[in-house]
C-alpha cells in the first residue's frame, strides 16, 4: 500500500513542477490604468520588463490606439519604426523616451491634448531562449479638461508690505477647480528670500496641516497658522515677524487623483505670487546719561539709563542694571542688581531702587555705597510689542557701555608707637613690647583695629634681610601664625595679648640669643560693610625697637684621669673626668664615654665606640655595649657636680684602646627645658695589656677540595699555637663557618654553622636539599662536614675562630677573632648515574610500547578483520573432444 501511494502522487508533483516552469517567463508591467491627465500637462508613462533572458539592457515599442487598431509612436532600438502621423511630434521631442534603467523606460508626452485619449501599449523584443511570459502590456490614459484656476485676494497679482519687527500680518489666496473628476487640492504656502522657495505650511490633499523645515516649533505656538475661509479661500496668518519672515510670498496649489491601485497621484500644479514683505528692523539705543562717576563711602550713587527706540504704536520697555567687576565680563558673569519687567514690576532690594523717570528715562539709586560697590554698570533694555493672543513679545533688546564707578573709602587717621616695656639682659630673660594706637581722629563706631607682629634680623653693615612675620590678627580676630613664631606661640613661649583698646602686646617668655634683631608692629583699621562683612581699609606701620644684650663665649675644660696607672687584664679599670665652665648660668653637664680600639678590631670598624652615657638629669644609658655577659661590668656616676668617674670590671684583652670623655654644658631655658650651651673633649687613657701569652694561627685544610654530586665533604679548621704553651683545660675556641658562593670572593659570605666555646651548635638556615654537621675532633681541630653535595655548595670556605684564655686569677679573656685563608669546593656532575636510571627507564617503556603494539595488531588480525568468503560451486565437466563432435 506504501509503494502505491507513492507512484499516485509522484504524476501530481511533476504536473506542479511543470506548471511552475511555464509560469516564469517574461513579464512586461505598465501602471493599472486608466490614467487620468489634465489637458496640456506633461504625462510619463512608465513601462518596465522583468524576469527575462539575454542581455541586461532591453528595448521597447510604443504603440497607440483610439478605438482598434494600433499606430506605432516611438522606439528605443528602430528609429524607422514611428508611423507618418507621429514624426513631426517626436521630432520636436513633444513625444520621447526617457530611460530610467536598463529594463524600464518612460514614454513622455509634453502638451498632452483630448486627442491624445486612449489606449497606449508597451511591448519589449524578444531575447529569451524560448517564449514564455507575456512581451505588451497595455494602459488606458484619460485626458480632462484644465479646471484649476488660483488667485491672489486682490486683482492684482502682488502686494508689498512694509512691517516692522514683531508685527504681525496676514495672506490670502483663492484656489477652485471644476474637474469633471473626483479631485482634492493641496495648498503650500511658500517665501522667498534668496534664489529658492521654502515651504511655510500646507494643508495636504488628505485634510492635514504639514508645517515645513525650521516652522514646526512655530506651527505649535501658533504664530504661523493655515485657515480657510469662505469662497474657497486659504488665509496665512503670521505673528512676531522677524526678519528671517521677509521676501515673497506664493501660494502653491497642486491637484490629486486617486488612482486605479488605491494611490493618489498629482496631475497638475499652479502658484500666484500674493505679496513681498520686507521686515523693517527696530533700532534701539541705550546709553548711560554718565561716563565716569567718583563717590565717598556711604553717599548715594544715582545713574540714568536712557532707551531711544524709532518704534511706534504699542510697545513697552524692560529695563536690567548689571554690576560687574571687569568691563570685559559677559551679562551671564555679571551680577543682576535690579530689573523693571514690561508690566513695570520692578524686582526687591532694600538699599537698591529703580524708578521711571519718564518713558525713556530710568533712574538706578544706591544707597549708603561702600568700597565694595567700586566696578562697572551695565544697563540693559528691550522692547515688547503685543500680539493677538494677548501676550507679548521681545522684538530687540540692547545693552550700554559699562559705566566706571570708583568708591573712595574713609580712611580713619592714627599714628603707631612701639615701646619695650622690659628688655633681657641675659639669655632665657623675658621681653615685652607694646604697640599702641594714638592721635585717633575721623574714626567710626564701624572701625576695627588689628596687629601684625614682624622681626628683622640685624647684620652688620648694609645688608638687609626680610622682615618675618611672627604673627597677625584677622578682622574677627582670628590669629594667624608665621612660620617663624609658630611652634613657640603654640607651646606657650611667646604670648600675644591686647591689654587695652589701643594697646597690644607680645610677650617672649625666654628669650634666647635667635630672638636678637629688630621688632615691629602694624595696625591694620578694618571698615564694616553693609553685609556685615568687613574689609581692611588702611596699615600704618611703627618704628623697630632693637632686642640686643651683650655677651660672651662659654668655654669648657675637660680632664680625664687615670686611678690605678698599672693592672693587669682582669682587673678593674677606673678613671675620672674633671669638668670646668665659664661664662654658662648654673650649668649642667651630660658625658658620654668614648673608646678608640685598634684597627684590627672587627667588632668596629669605624674605631669609635660609644660605651656609656650620663645626661643632665643624671640618666644613665649603655649605648654601644654589646657584650652581654658584662652587662654590668661598667659603670658611670656623677662623684660631685663637676667630677664624674668611669669603671670597667674584669677587662678583657679586647678592651684595648684609647678612653675618652665627651662633655656637654647644658644651661635652664625656658618651660623648664635645658638649652645646650658648648661641648667638650678630654685627654685619651689608654688601656695597653703587657702580656707574653700564645700566639695563635687558623688554617682551612681538605683531603678532597674536588668531589661529587651527593657525596660528602669534609673541611677541617686547624688552629695553631705559637710562644708559652696552655693546657687544654685553660683555652676554648668559639668557631664560626663561612661560605662565599663565588669564584672570586666577592660576595657576602653567608654564615654556616658556629660552635661555641661550650660546645653550643648553631646551624643557619639552608635551601637546598644538602646537610651540614660540625664538630670538634681534637681541642684545636674543628670539622664540618657537608653531606649530600649540590652544585650550589659549591664556592670558598672559611672559617672564623674566637680564642678564649683564662688567666692566672681564674678570669677567662677572650681575644681578637682570626679569619682562616679560604679554601675553594668545587662540586662535579657524576654523568654515568646522572644518566643510569633515565637509559633504564627509556629503555623499558620502549620494550613495553613494542610488546603492546605486537598484541594490539594480533588482536586485530584474528578477531576485528575477519571475513568469511563464500565460494560459488562450479561443477566439474570434462572438455569433449573436437573430434568426436
């Protein structure tokens, strides 16, 4: 049953394909007609061909029929093909082709008459392969008669008007037809004020009003408008004319018919020309009647704005005062004072009033002027004229030249007197002076006086140095700090002060020798403006009073002194520093003990070392003393005021060296603070130990300075012992190692491991995989050993031994370190077991790889590819012979 519906609708589907295939074929289209025309317009009918063969461009006839039988009118490709009755007309170019495209063309007929009413048909050549489509179309043109006819208001056809700006006015034009068709109008109303016509507002053959390019906002407020009116009339109404509205103006009106398909299509067009309107520009001049004013402080300022305007009729002036501070400044920058709007409202102010003197005449007064009033005024002024609607309507607006107003404030007169009511005879002694106010005349209860406190440093001869401010007070009393008198005015140490109205004071509570130079005072009188705020007006400054005393150089003798002049290490080391001054206040001293140790000394390589220190308040501190098991072994103390003596128990070898006293004299300043005064230096004593002990040497030995990676390295410090031999029991050795990881020892060395002298290990910390371990083997043999060697052990090794000597009085005294000369360990790459497991390993997955692949193509071969084959059995018969055929 399947199969026999399939064979039922397979005739179906090839009669549809059929159809389909004689269904396109060419296709020659003209408009669905009948076209209907105006006598004595122009007519383009267009003809167009598609869905065709051969070559892209197409030719076309064009044939005409009244009643039957068809007369050939024009040819894009035959030029014999116009019949007799047309040749005349397409000679002229009355009747032609326009081509618009290579398959389209348009048969233009100008002047078209009643004779030219009937069928017109449009035909293309044949290109195609075979003939399948349709090659002529026709379309029926309908010729009435011109029924049209557009006028202007008056009998004549033009007007001018003269308007001026703001006015407004208003067009007429006439527009009827008589057409025996259903028709509809289309009215524009056009200007022109250059070379081409723009559109207004027209009132479209659908019955909408289209406002044109640049009127739309207009059209909405409704200063242009559209109206119609009896008589078929169309009325254009223009309010607040400009001068962009001057020029000619048309009345444009196009008719339309509704077409065969549904469209409208426009079959003529007329215009009249109504009227010229120039639009006169109103001039308007506004000046200040004064160029140049000069008032006093707290009189009236009165200025004339005068507006001269060649407008008549109804209008009315707004008036705007502006102050600005630059007579460059722009309206928007400036300040609006006052304002009189059209309606003679003028905006609030309580010292500012604007009046209407006359109709061009308005009078700005301010009252009560101070300094800030000094700048420029503006005056602006515009003209509104009335509409129709009842509101109004800015026509020109101008603004003046800005005005000079200059405010001479009133100055009060006073003199300044600067005296010092107590000067210092030494350092740390107080200073007072005081500025006062005095032969006050012309001053109001509006006035305010204010200081500024000034030093200028004295140099000898001519120089001159700029004064500096200490400190100055603001009209609301704010004080203000100079960079110089900040931070002691902060801390209380300078005082500031108005003891009276007229009187201010600047008190220096200790003052010292920078304070020396010269002093002034400024007084600065301030004027309260009508805001409240105030403004300085005037500064009259005093003469400089001189701040000096005599003085003289303090000096400081220093003397050390050795107690015990011979001991032995182990013992107590003690000396004394005598301290003597002149021309310093009640003097108090600080010391700081200081040592020189020899060159060879690697704890400081810089010589000095600060041991102990004692300040003035008898505070004692260790500065530079690092050795912590004598964390008590010295001491410091004050024996009398000006003696002071220094003790160092159970000296060492290494305390060798030159011992100093640095000495400073400190004075009382003020707030209870010490001021340092001078310093001094003693005489050095030394500490020089006689001693005929051991001499030791260190040495870095190693039987194999070449090894490889992984194994071990031993590396063994040796120390040497030279003069008096020691027992064992009697000498320790601290041992650090060191290693520079370079060829050529010129990086930091990085600590290893050390070994005390009570057999303390410490190890640093390592990155690497490697160990270390160190021990000692003998008493004056050390040994480190690295276990497990990288490539990055390797480098120069050395190590640092510390010796420790106990002497005959049970005191153990360590000595100066000894660097051992480095030795070099080189580490090598083993290449046979750096390569052993890699060749096994490759070697066994390489075997592993073969016996899989072996496996993996048997499995194939037997199971995965099989194919059995079956054989057609033959049977087996014996040739006959020939012969017995």
């Amino acid at each position: 049953m399947g199969h026999r519906g399939e064979r039922s609708c397979l005739p179906l589907l090839l009669l549809v394909l059929l159809l389909l295939a004689f269904c396109r074929g060419r296709i020659v289209r003209v408009p669905k007609g009948p076209l209907i025309r105006v006598v004595g317009t122009e007519v383009a009918i267009p003809c167009s061909v598609s869905d065709y063969d051969g070559p892209s461009e197409q030719n076309f006839d064009w044939e005409f029929s009244r009643e039957t039988d068809f007369v050939r009118i024009v040819s894009t490709w035959d030029s014999t093909f116009t019949s007799e009755e047309y040749q005349k007309r397409v000679g002229r170019g009355d009747i032609k082709l326009r081509r618009s495209s290579n398959d389209a063309v348009e048969l233009v007929i100008r002047n078209i008459q009643p004779a030219d009413q009937g069928r017109y048909k449009c035909s293309t050549p044949s290109t195609d392969a075979t003939v399948q489509g349709n090659y002529d179309a026709e379309v029926q043109v309908k010729v009435i008669s011109d029924g049209l006819s557009v006028s202007g208001s008056k009998a004549r056809s033009s007007t001018s008007l003269r308007l001026s700006e703001g006015d407004s006015f208003k067009l007429r034009c006439s527009a009827t037809t008589t057409s025996p068709e259903h028709t509809h109008l289309h009215v524009t109303w056009q200007v022109k004020s250059g070379s081409s016509w723009r559109d207004i507002l027209s009132l479209t053959h659908e019955g909408k009003f289209q406002p044109g390019p640049g009127y739309e906002e207009r059209y909405r407020s409704g200063d242009v408008r559209l109206d119609t009116g009896a008589n078929d009339t169309y009325r254009l109404s223009v309010s607040q004319a400009a001068s962009a509205d001057g020029g000619a103006y048309r009345c444009l009106v196009s008719e339309w018919v509704r077409g065969a398909d549904g469209s409208w299509q426009k079959i003529q067009e007329k215009s009249v020309e109504i009227a010229t309107v120039s639009i006169q520009r109103t001039a308007l001049d506004v000046v200040i009647s004064t160029s140049n004013v000069s008032v006093t402080e707290r009189d009236s300022l009165d200025l004339t704005c005068n507006i001269t305007t060649d407008r008549s009729g109804i209008f009315q002036a707004e008036v705007m005062w502006y102050f600005s501070t630059s007579p460059d400044d722009t309206l928007s920058d400036a300040q609006l004072l006052l304002s009189m709007d059209h309606d003679s409202v003028v905006s609030d102010s309580t010292l500012i009033s604007l009046s209407h003197v006359d109709r061009n005449s308005y009078r700005l007064l301010v009252r009560d002027v101070d300094v800030e009033d000094s700048g420029y005024y503006f005056c602006e002024a515009a003209i509104w004229v009335p509409l129709h609607n009842g509101s109004w309507h800015k026509v020109v607006e101008r603004t003046s030249a800005p005005v000079s107003v200059v405010v001479t404030a009133l100055e009060p007169d006073y003199d300044v007197f600067l005296n010092a009511s107590k000067t210092p005879k030494f350092s740390d002694d107080p200073t007072e002076l005081n500025c006062r106010i005095t032969n006050i005349q012309d001053t109001e209860a509006n006035i305010r006086f204010t200081v500024s406190w000034y030093y200028r440093q004295r140099l000898p001869g001519d120089d001159v140095v700029a004064e500096e401010l200490l400190a100055s007070m603001d009209a609301d009393w704010t004080l203000l700090l100079g960079d110089r008198g900040r931070e002691r005015i902060q801390n209380g140490e300078i005082i500031l002060s108005k003891k009276s109205a007229d009187t201010f004071s600047l008190r220096i509570q200790w003052t010292s020798e920078s304070d020396r130079g010269d002093y002034f005072c400024v007084i600065s009188a301030w004027s309260r403006h009508r805001n409240n705020s105030w403004v300085k007006s005037k500064d009259v400054s005093s003469a400089s009073v001189n701040i000096f005393w005599a003085t003289q150089d303090y000096t400081l003798t220093v003397e050390a002194v050795k107690l015990k002049p011979f001991f032995v290490a182990g013992h107590t080391f003690e000396m004394t520093c005598k301290v003597s001054s002149k021309n310093i206040k009640t003097p108090r001293y600080s010391v700081l003990i200081t040592a020189e140790k020899p060159l060879t000394d690697q704890s400081n390589p810089n010589g000095t070392t600060r041991i102990i220190s004692l300040n003035q308040d008898s505070v004692v501190r260790l500065e530079d003393w690092t050795d912590q098991t004598r964390v008590d072994g010295v001491v410091l103390e004050k024996v009398q005021e000006n003696e002071f003596r220094y003790r160092m128990y159970q000296t060492q070898i290494s305390d060798a060296g030159l011992y100093r006293c640095v000495v400073t004299a400190w004075s009382p300043g003020g707030g209870g603070m010490w001021r340092e005064a001078v310093n001094g230096l003693s005489n050095p004593i030394q500490i020089d130990f006689q001693t005929s002990g051991p001499v030791f040497n260190v040495s870095v030995h190693s039987d194999s300075p070449t090894i490889y990676q992984g194994e071990v390295a031993d590396l063994l410090c040796i120390v040497t012992m030279e003069g008096m031999p020691l027992e064992p029991d009697d000498m320790s050795f601290d041992v650090s190692w060191f290693a520079v990881r370079s060829f050529a020892l010129d990086r930091e060395p990085i600590l290893l491991a050390s070994l005390d002298r009570r057999g303390i290990v410490t190890q640093s910390r390592r990155n690497g995989s490697s160990d270390l371990s160190l021990e000692r083997i003998s008493p004056l043999e050390f040994r480190l050993r690295v276990h497990g060697c990288e490539d990055h052990d390797f480098g120069n090794y050395y190590c640092v031994v510390t010796p420790w000597v106990r002497s005959a009085t049970g005191v153990w005294q360590w000595e100066p370190d000894i660097k051992a000369k480095p030795i070099f360990l080189s580490v090598k790459m083993d290449v046979l077991n750096a390569f052993k497991y890699p060749l096994l390993i490759g070697i066994g997955l390489a075997t592993a790889i073969g016996l899989l692949s072996c496996l993996i193509g048997y499995c194939s071969s037997r199971w995965c590819c099989k194919k059995e084959v079956q054989e057609t059995r033959r049977e087996r018969r014996r040739l006959m012979s020939m012969e017995m055929d």
